[in-house]
RNA sequence: UGGGGUGUAGCUCAAUCGGCAGAGCGCCGCACUGUUAAUGCGGAUGUUGGUGGUUCGAGUCCACCCGCCCCAGCCA
C-alpha cells in the first residue's frame, strides 16, 4: 500500500493509502468513530464503521489515546465536510507509537507559562505550527532576497573576545585565553568583510544577557545583519525597505492559510507598500512634543513615543538620525548636523516597534577614535575593527533586522516568545 | 533594577462579610451510525506557592520569603 502525505491526498482520490502521523483527536458514537489526525503538512479524518472493519481493527480504535503515533489505510474520499476537503475511509489501523493517557497538552486553552514548560509538546499545535512555517518563509524570503542582489553571506563568529555593544554578555572560559564571550552582533566582522566581498549579510544567532522581561526580548535571538560597502544613510534605508517590502509580499503569496489559521487581519499586511516615512530625529521630537509628551531633544525615544510616532502610519516608519549619545559609537558623525550621526530605527506598526537598527559607519579613524575613548571602551580590544579605517577606509553602512520580531509582527504574536522553537528567556533554559 | 498584578484539582478558573474546598475541561463507566474542542447520564480527583502570626475558626486578614506574568529601562 503506497504511503501518502495529508497534503498529498488530492492526488490519491479513490485510491487506498496509508497515513502515518499522530492523533490529535478522538471521537466515537457507538457503531460510528473518527479518527482526526496531523502529519505535519496537513489534518485528517478517518472514518470507521463498526460493521465494515474488523473486530481485531474496532477493538484497537478503543485504545487510541490522544497524540498516539498511528498508521491508517483506506480509501481517500472527497468530502466538503473536512477542512482539507478530503476523508479516509479506514480499513486498517496500526499504533506505532502508544501515548498514555496523562498527554499534558488538552484540546482547550492553557496558560503561556504552562504551554513553555511544554514547548516540545506546544510546537505540534496547529497555531504554532503556522508560525513556524510563515517563520520559515521568511527566513527564505531573506536568503532569496540578498542573493538575487548579488550578496554573500558570511557566517560570522559566536565565539568572541569582548567586542560588540555595551550590554550584557555571556561569558564562558576559553583555554588559555581567557574569557569568551557569546556574540552580541556580527557588525564588526560584517564591516571587515564587506571590504573584501562588497555587500554581504550575516544570519546567525545572537546572545544578550539583559534582564530583559518584556514581550520584545530574548537572550538569545536571530538576527540578519547586512552591511554594504559604499552605501550611505538613505542607501541603507531604501535595501531596509526593499527588504520588509519583499518579506510582506512574499509572506502574503505563499502563506495564506497560515495566516488565516492565526487569525491574522491580512489587509493590515497588504496595506504595507512603500516609500515608508522618513522623520528626522528632530522634526519627530518636535512632533511628539505636539502629541503631549515630556522629551526633550538629546533624549532618546522611550516606547510611548515610538509608539506615538508609528500611530496613524500603515506602513514601518523610519526615524532618522539620532544624538549621538544615545547611539553607539561606530555610527558616523552627520555632516549636516554634528550633534548627531547617520542612523536610522525602523519602526513596525500596529504597536511592534523597533524591528531595525542600522547606521552609516564611522570611517574616520581620528574620529571613531574619539569616540571610543569618550564611551570608555577597551581600545586593544578593537584594534583589528580600527585597522579597517586605517587600510583603505571606505564609506559603508548595515543594518541588523531581528528575525522573531519581524515573525511577531508578521504573525501578529502577542509576545515574540511564540517565534521561535525553544525561547531562552531569563527565567527559561527549558526545554 | 523600578512600578503593577498573580499563585486554589492534571489544565482553565470560582469561592459574597473570616464560617462544610467548588465548577468546566480532561480522565473512568454506560448509551449513541456523520461527529468537527461531538452529545447525554453517572463517577474519581486537593499539602489553596512556602514559613510564621492574629482568631473559637484563615483560600480569605497581617509579616516575611519564593515563583511567574505585564509595563518601564536596555536593545533587535
């Protein structure tokens, strides 16, 4: 008997198959029982009457328990009933897998804490399944996208001396060198790689060892990171926006029933469509003031005034140029205003916030010098980042996009905890 | 690290003024030939997060401790 997928079942009408999978439910009305089950590409019933199976097969339906690894045989029916449009008619049952009675995940609702202690049990539900999947295509998206313009990945290292932003680091030892620190950002060996190969971009995981309890943090995340040699400040927005536009689209042609399974306003996604607004820092401190709140140019922008700027806008909104001392110090110094450098925070709407943070690079060696003094970091540490400005230094300028808050928005997720497989979170190393 | 919540059955939650510890789901049994988280009837299920205190009596009031959630900050 040919072996078949669920999604494979339209090409098998009127033909017996097997279908192996787990049983997600279990319902029976005496002489009549049915068998729902999920196989990972799709959910099926099979149909068992009493009087057309054998006792031995009736006798084995009474002992399924919920996610029992099964195989069923029978004959692939059309059926309008079913929400993938097709039915089994069973003649053969086989348990593969038992599984006892004490499943710890019920057909109803839970609490998120709950469901994260049983996460690898959480990922075989339909919702989580659907944002895998849209995941997924936006990881693909991403690698189509940077690789039809020509970009090179580059793997970058996990495994680093003390080098990166000011957060908090994870440590651990290192032979005879000392302490290792897990990466934080792949920037700096993006920006040494973009002078040999151009445009590059990374795809890795990154490490942050904040007490961060908000639904926007992980410790440890995914970010891509592109950086390109030559590019200036709107260069960098416009490959920002040309990359969200190419994920939306994307997402929009090839997962449609994903989204509906999470119940997502599709029409919010098709809204999104460019030129995303641009707002100098400076103009958008004096539109907040305008809208009430209390900050004062040279503060940075809490989450209430993200907020307040992004409300209104259909599409992400970029803010601009940023003082420099709520930036870091690799960001270039702005020609045109030295109080600030050339940076941009790409904000998501519907309430998602920060989802990008690039800038245009520091070239100057005297003047990233500088900076690195004024914001007290170990200079030897940086030495090999520093000879880049002195060997050819060339104007470049990268972003890094946080891969579940893209998924969160995207998906429309409460909380980013849900776009990734196995979240570490402060109080989460398990499972 | 600060602010606000919350903790009761396997799970989701209720318990009025301090007065017998409850319901739904799930589970077990029976019935049912088209169910969609099937339905109907019956049944079992507890260290009320912990320690101490007030009281004739504490899930409820008080003190301390612990866990978790949300918000802020940090950032993607």
């Amino acid at each position: 008997m040919p072996f078949a997928r669920i999604s494979e079942l339209p090409n098998h009408v009127g033909q017996s198959v097997t279908v192996r999978g787990w049983v997600t439910h279990l319902r029976s009305s005496g002489k009549i029982a049915f068998i729902v089950m999920r196989d990972g590409t799709g959910v099926l019933q099979s149909v068992l009457v009493k009087s057309q199976v054998t006792p031995e097969t009736w006798e084995r339906f009474g002992t399924l328990t919920q996610e029992a690894c099964i195989a069923v045989t029978g004959e692939v029916k059309v059926d309008a009933r079913q929400p993938g449009g097709h039915e089994l008619g069973l003649t053969e049952l086989t348990v593969i897998g038992a599984s006892p009675l004490d499943y710890p995940i019920q057909p109803k609702e839970h609490g998120v804490d709950y469901l994260l202690d049983n996460r690898h049990f959480w990922l075989r539900s339909p919702r989580q399944v659907a944002i895998a999947r849209v995941r997924n295509e936006i990881e693909q998206a991403i690698h189509d996208f940077f690789y039809g313009r020509g970009f090179l990945r580059v793997d970058t290292p996990i495994l680093t001396a003390a080098i990166g932003e000011r957060s908090g680091l994870f440590s651990t030892e290192y032979f005879e060198e000392g302490n290792a620190y897990l990466a934080q950002t792949g920037q700096l060996y993006g920006e040494a790689a973009a002078a040999a190969f151009g445009k590059i971009y990374t795809f890795g995981p990154t490490f942050r060892a904040e007490k961060s309890k908000t639904r926007r943090h992980l410790t440890e995340f995914w970010m891509i990171e592109p950086e390109v040699a030559f590019n200036d400040s709107d260069d960098n927005m416009q490959l920002q926006e040309d990359m969200l536009l190419f994920i939306v689209t994307r997402v929009l042609e090839r997962c449609r029933a994903e989204l509906k399974e999470l119940e997502r306003d599709v029409t919010k996604l098709e809204g999104v469509k460019g030129p995303f607004p641009r707002i100098d820092y400076t103009d958008a401190v004096e539109i907040l003031k305008k809208k009430g709140s209390a900050v004062q140019w040279g503060d940075d922008l809490g989450a209430e005034d993200e907020a307040l700027l992004v409300e209104g806008h259909a599409t992400p909104v970029f803010i601009k140029n940023y003082p420099k001392e709520a930036k870091a110090f690799y960001m270039k110094e702005n020609p045109a205003d030295p109080r600030t450098v050339l940076c941009d925070d790409c904000l998501a709407p519907e309430g998602y916030g920060e989802i990008i943070g690039g800038s245009q690079r520091e070239d100057d060696l005297d003047k990233i010098l500088h900076r690195l003094r004024e914001e007290k970091l170990p200079e030897p540490a940086y030495d090999w980042y520093l000879a880049l400005r002195k060997y050819g230094t060339f104007p470049h300028a990268g972003f890094g996009l946080g891969l579940e808050r893209t998924v969160a928005w995207i998906c429309g997720t409460p909380h980013i905890r849900e776009c990734i497989a196995f979240p570490r979170m402060m109080h989460r190393l398990k499972p």
